[in-house]
C-alpha cells in the first residue's frame, strides 16, 4: 500500500506543481491553429515568422508526424496590442458619459494600436461620442486584418498558396471561463453522485470510502500523466476523466461485492477471483483504447487521440489503486470484520 501512496504524492505534484496540467484553449479562450500538408513542416519557420511579426501571447507551436500526412499546431491566448486596443475602447465606453474628453483620449489611444494593422480615420477632431464609435470601427478592421494576415503568413512561410489545409478555432476568454465553471460543476456532481451510490449500496464507510479513494487515485493518475506529455484539460479530456470514474468503480464494486458479500470462499480465494475477472475487463478496454490510439495517431484525429490517452494513462492507474490499495483495504477490513463476528 506504500507503492500507491508514494505514487498519488507524485502524481499530485506532477498534475499541479511541475511541470503542471495546462487548460487547453477551449477553457482559457484563445486561437487554435492546424495546418496539414503532405510534406514536412518547418515548425521553428513559422514560429520566428509569427514572433517577428506579431505580439502572440502564450504561443505554442509544435509538429505533427505521421503516416498519414504532417503538420503544425499553433496555439496562442490573444494579440496582445489588439487585446490593450479592446481594453481601451471598453474603457471609454465606461467613461464616456462621466468624463468625455478622458474617454476621447481612451478612444484615440485605441485607434492607435488599431492603426497598425488597418488603416484608420483620423478622430482627433470628432466629439467624444464620436471618437469611441470611430475607435470601435478601427479595432473591428484591425481584428479583421490580423486574421488575414496571419493566414497569409502561415501560406507564404509554408509555401501552401494553393494546397492550404488549414482548421482554425477560435473561442473568446469569457466563453472559454463558462466552459471551464460548467466542466468543473459537471465534474463535481458526478463525484458527488457516484458517492451517494456506492454508500447506499455498501452501507458500510470503510469499503465505500475505498472505492472513492481509488476513482481518486485514477484521476490523479491521469492528470499526472497528462501534464507529463503536454495533453491539455479541454473540452474533450475532462468527459474522459469522466468516464475513469465510472471505470474505477466497475472494477473496485466487482471487487467489494465479491470479497464482502460471497461466503463461499475464504476471503483471499474470493479476492483472487475477483482480480482474475477485473483484470481481464481492464487489459480487454486497454487493447481496445490501443487500437484507438494508434488509428488516431495515423489519422492525426487529435480529440481522439487525448481522449484514448487519457483513458489509457487512468486505466493504468487504476490497476495499481484496485489491487495495490483497494484490495489490502478490504482484506484487512473483512478479515477484522469476521474476528469480531
């Protein structure tokens, strides 16, 4: 039982300290960029084009390889001369009505930044109201240009003019904010149900908490692994840390029932049984989420790919916490429990 202990320490500090799970864009807002092709992609090329000539804040690119083509992935959180531009307009919009020369000045400072994207009109001379409109239109066109141009950039350092397979996502910090605050409750009432299950269908603390410290142990598991090859907390990871709970509990209910329940064996012979048949549940879902994996690493089908690995990395885990910790539980527990009977 020290192997798992030592272990969800690790993984804790794998998940949250260092190197740290990353939220993808779909839950911090941001741009998501993947351009495909059938020939070799220069990743360091495109990232010195994009530094040099745009201000990208938290920019990641990476290569993508594989039988079935290659490619480049870029990620980056906001421009950040466009980002202060918006602050400014959402500044004098605020500002308009109690202080309209400040909010005049807000706005000119706006059209500024805007200016050097796209051109703009000339709004020293307009009425406060006028100007903030003015600096609302500039930062519209300027937002407009640098998406152009950044697909210019990306099919001119790539050489793609005419076979650009190019997916771009787009999802704004807000939205991304009520993604997240909706996974997490989500997440939560999930916990919080499965709970309520397994202590009224136990009605016995020390085997149901087990269980829960086990659907925990995955998902520390999973995370830590997650963090380890850079696989974000998205949108399409989080059902499949989901899904780990329900996995978890199949296999440590199957072993509770057996182990508390049955008084045809002695209560190691029951255990053994139980781990022949839980064992073979999870090397069949493991050979099944190998096969995913490996299709959608040749097909480049990367929401499958984070979602098979996920599953994969708790599956794992969950080997170690049902017969490394969830098992010795219920041996010492049902065999205290028969001393006192």
């Amino acid at each position: 039982m020290l192997v798992p202990a030592v272990l969800f320490i690790a993984f804790l500090f794998l998940a949250f300290v260092s190197p740290g799970v990353k939220p993808g864009i779909d839950l911090k807002g941001g741009t998501n960029i993947i351009v495909r092709s059938d020939k070799p992609l220069d990743a360091s090329a495109i990232e010195r084009a994009l530094t040099g000539k745009y201000p990208l804040a938290e920019l990641q690119i990476g290569s993508i390889s594989s039988p079935g083509g290659y490619g480049v992935f870029m990620q980056f959180s906001e421009n950040s001369e466009l980002a202060q531009a918006e602050s400014l307009v959402v500044q004098a919009k605020q500002q308009l009505s109690s202080s309209p020369e400040n909010a005049k000045t807000l706005a000119l400072q706006s059209i500024a930044i805007s200016s050097k994207y796209a051109e703009a009109e000339n709004a020293s001379a307009l009425q406060p109201a006028q100007a903030v409109g003015s600096a609302e239109t500039a930062l519209l066109n300027a937002q407009e240009s640098f998406q152009l141009g950044l697909q210019s950039t990306i099919s001119e350092t790539f050489g793609l003019e005419g076979d650009l397979r190019f997916q771009k996502t787009q999802i704004g910090p807000s939205l991304g904010e009520n993604f997240f605050g909706l996974a997490i409750n989500a997440s939560l009432a999930a916990l919080v149900l499965i709970t309520m299950v397994i202590f009224l269908f136990f009605r016995e603390v020390v085997p149901s908490l087990a269980v829960i410290s086990a659907a925990i142990f995955d998902i520390a598991g999973s995370l830590g692994l997650m963090a380890i090859f850079g696989i974000p907390l998205s949108l399409s990871t989080i059902p499949a840390l989901l899904m780990l709970i329900g996995y978890s509990v199949d296999t440590d209910i199957l072993l509770t029932t057996r182990v508390l329940k049955r008084r045809d064996k002695t209560v190691s012979e029951r255990a053994m049984d139980s781990m022949y048949t839980g064992l073979t549940m999870t090397f069949t879902t493991i050979g099944a989420l190998i096969a995913i994996l490996t299709v959608s690493y040749f097909g480049q089908v990367q929401v499958m790919f984070e979602i098979s690995a996920v599953l994969l990395f708790g599956l794992f885990a969950d080997i170690i916490s049902t017969w490394m910790m969830n098992a010795p539980i219920l041996l010492i527990y049902a065999e205290r429990k028969g001393g006192r009977a």
